[in-house]
C-alpha cells in the first residue's frame, strides 16, 4: 500500500510497504528493522517476528521511546508476554498490530512529535 502523507518535517516517514519491502523515507527496507523519527536500523537481530524476545529490548530501549510500536508482519498477533512485562516496567508503552496499522500509526505520532519506535516485521 502507497501512503500519500507528506509532511514538512525531515523526520522518517513510512512512506509505502507490502510484504516484501517497508518504504521509509528514501530507503527500501526487505528485512526486520527499528525505526524512530531520527533513526533507522536494518540490522535488527530479529529476522522474523517469531524471533522477537527481550534479547532485542535493549536495541529498543537504547532510544528512549515513550511507545513501541511492533508490526508483527501481515497478520496481527500478540507480542510475547515477557517483552510486554519489560517493557512496562520500564514505563514503556507497547502495542502489537498488522504491519499496515503499525505503519500508519508510526507516521500520525512521528508527525505529533511523539517518542515513538517501531519494530517492524514483514513475517
């Protein structure tokens, strides 16, 4: 899906994705990766969302986010209980959806100027 949204901030933006490929910005992304609005990370050591456990936290937690959003691929699943029991000790917000809804929610809190990561997964 191709987003139209274009704002005037030189912040990432998730500009297209599918299951091959996340758009941001300029960048064609074909693997996992940890995104924020000044950052992007294709070298996150969760290749698929299966993969995904407090081992990646702190690649997470090192951008002080205030939420985290996981794009858990092109179904929505639940994130594993122990990455939500981290992160909410820390006083960090989490919330597992489909890859389209974490794409397009990134964008609206990036745009609000809010400290937002997303951990995105295309399975």
């Amino acid at each position: 899906m191709k987003f139209t949204l274009e704002g005037g901030t030189a912040a990432n933006l998730i500009r297209s994705y599918s299951a091959e490929e996340i758009r941001i910005g300029e960048a064609r992304v074909r693997t996992s990766c940890l995104v924020t609005a000044s950052e992007l990370h294709t070298d996150f050591a969760a290749r698929t969302f299966a993969e995904f456990g407090v081992e990646q936290l702190p690649a997470v937690t090192a951008l002080a986010p205030e939420l985290v959003l996981v794009g858990t691929g092109m179904t929505q699943q639940f994130a594993p209980l122990a990455v939500r029991a981290a992160l909410a000790a820390r006083g960090i917000g989490l919330e597992a959806m489909q890859l389209g809804a974490a794409c397009r929610t990134f964008n609206v809190l990036v745009q609000e100027e809010r400290r937002v990561a997303a951990v995105l997964f295309l399975r």
